[in-house]
C-alpha cells in the first residue's frame, strides 16, 4: 500500500512580495502546501476581522531564540541569587530538556518529565524568596526579548480589536512584566499562563494551579472559560513547538492557519508536516505581521505567496 506523499515548497522570498516594505531582509519560508495557505489567507479577509483571532504561544515564538531566554530562565539565570542557587537550577534543566526536545520519546514519557522539571524547578524559586517587585528587575537583567516586530504585530491587532489569546507554560508574571515594558499590553490580550502566589507580603511562595507546560496545554484549555466566551471562525496559531498546535484543540474555529518559528533543523520534517508555514531560523515578526496586515485589509488582498 502506498503512502499518501505530501508536497513541501521551500521559498527564499523578500516581503516585497507579500507587501511593500523596502529594505526587509530575505527569510527562507517553509510551506506544506502554499495552495492551501493561499486559499486559507483568501477566506480570512472574505470573512472579516469579526471572525478572526490569534492564538499564540510566547517563549522562543514571541520571544528571540538567540539571544534571548525564557520566562522560566529570566528568574533561573537571575545572578543575584547567588552560585548555589545558580548551580542547582541549572542542574535542573540539564537533566530535563534534552527529553522536553526528543520528540521520538513516549508522550507520556515528555509529559512526566516536563512535570519533574516544572515542580523542581518551582521548588528552587521559593527557596530563593524573592519579592513580587524584583522580577521586573530579573527582566532588566535578562536577555529574554521579544523578536523584532511583535510590538508592531500586536498594536495592529490591538487597533482592529482582533482578540489575542497568548497560551504559554512560561510565567504570566513575567510576560505581564515584558509587555508592560515594551508598552504592549493591550486589553485586546488575554494571557493563559502559570501565576506565581506570593504571601502577605509579596514574597513568591508557589505557583497557582493547574501548572501549564507544554505538554498538558491541551488539559488546561478544555477547562479555560476563555475558550468557551471568545468564539471566532477563523483562527492564526503562532508556535514553536509541535505541542504548540494542541492550544487551538479547544478553540471553536472553521480554519485555522499555522505558522511555526522553526527555530532549529533537527526536527523540520515533523513542524512543516503539521505546520501550513515554518519561518526558519530567529526571523522577527515581519511575515505574520504582513499575513495580518492582509487579512485586516491594510494593504491590497496579494495572497500570492
């Protein structure tokens, strides 16, 4: 019996092609079947900006891949906290992320992992005690930054009242901290995330339950009221990670476009085999912004791609 074959087009392309924007920098692009993104681009602007929303997930999607870090690694690298604290929470993630990314493990194997990795790593953090006003201070240290062109992607978001869900097993706290800083948190953004408890005195004593990571996002979203009041037809799912596309399991949608910031190569054949889009290597935001753009109506309706 033979296998259905899948057609995957490798595009190094410049925007000037999607949009006007001289000067932008050429990207490879990644598609598992560019008929199909175009037909789903022609629905979205036929339908509306009314039937349309954005779900995306924010470490190393929202954030850079290089330089940068993640919620997590902004409190787990803070060098205040001194070499002991330093040595045992990177001991942590040594042990734990080389399974978080062998996506030829047992699920349930991953899923285990990530929760031991999640819960000790926890445990390192109330042992630090540190108060609720120092994390935009962990933040300023840190090089966790979002890519180039996500401020702009979010204020036409904003501008059009296109709703934003951003679903991450990172730490709402931070990405609270990081959109504030960036002056991007707009009331169009709803943010599902783990949420540090701190005692009368502000003092981080725990984390708020259910505990979000990546591999129970699924779990978390059948029990989210969010999922159930924000009903669009149409749906974009930015990700970086193939657990990524569960965030959108729960959404009531008709299409969905899904574009993943495939951000290393060893496991590009699996992303664009579920992915529609891949944006390969650390781009900025610049292509989903000009998705956006033409689906809002922003510029002429080239689904040309």
């Amino acid at each position: 019996m033979h296998k259905p074959c899948l057609l995957f087009v490798s595009i190094t392309f410049t925007l000037s092609r999607m949009a006007n924007l001289p000067g932008a920098e050429d990207s490879t692009v990644v598609f598992r079947d560019q008929s199909i993104v175009s037909e789903k681009l022609q629905k979205f602007i036929q339908s509306g900006i009314s039937n349309f929303q954005i779900v995306a997930d924010f470490d190393y999607t929202m954030t850079s891949w290089a330089p940068s870090g993640t919620c997590f690694s902004v409190i787990r690298m803070y060098s205040g906290f001194g070499e002991e604290f330093l040595s045992k929470a990177e001991a942590i993630k040594k042990k734990h992320l080389p399974i978080h990314l062998d996506f030829s493990l047992p699920e349930e194997v991953r899923k285990e992992s990530d929760y031991q990795w999640f819960t000790k790593t926890i445990k390192c953090f109330v042992d630090a005690k540190f108060p609720k006003t120092l994390i935009p201070v962990m933040l300023e240290a840190s090089q966790c930054r979002l890519r180039a062109g996500v401020v702009e992607f979010l204020k036409l978001a904003h501008k059009h009242n296109i709703p934003v869900l951003i679903f991450s097993g990172g730490i709402k706290d931070v990405i609270d901290a990081l959109l504030d800083r960036e002056g991007c948190y707009f009331d169009n953004i709803s943010i599902i995330s783990n949420r540090l408890k701190y005692d009368d005195k502000e003092i981080m004593v725990g984390v708020e339950e259910p505990f979000i990571t990546a591999s129970t996002k699924l779990e978390v979203a059948r029990e989210d009221k969010y999922f159930k009041n924000v009903i669009r037809d149409n749906v974009l799912l930015l990700g970086d990670m193939l657990s990524d596309l569960k965030m959108a399991s729960c959404v009531k949608y008709t299409d969905m476009l899904s574009v993943a910031f495939c951000n290393h190569d060893k496991d590009k054949e699996q992303y664009r085999e579920n992915f529609d889009m891949l944006l390969m290597g650390n781009p900025g935001f610049e292509r989903v912004t000009e998705l956006l753009r033409q689906i809002v109506g922003e510029q002429p309706n080239r689904v040309e791609l």
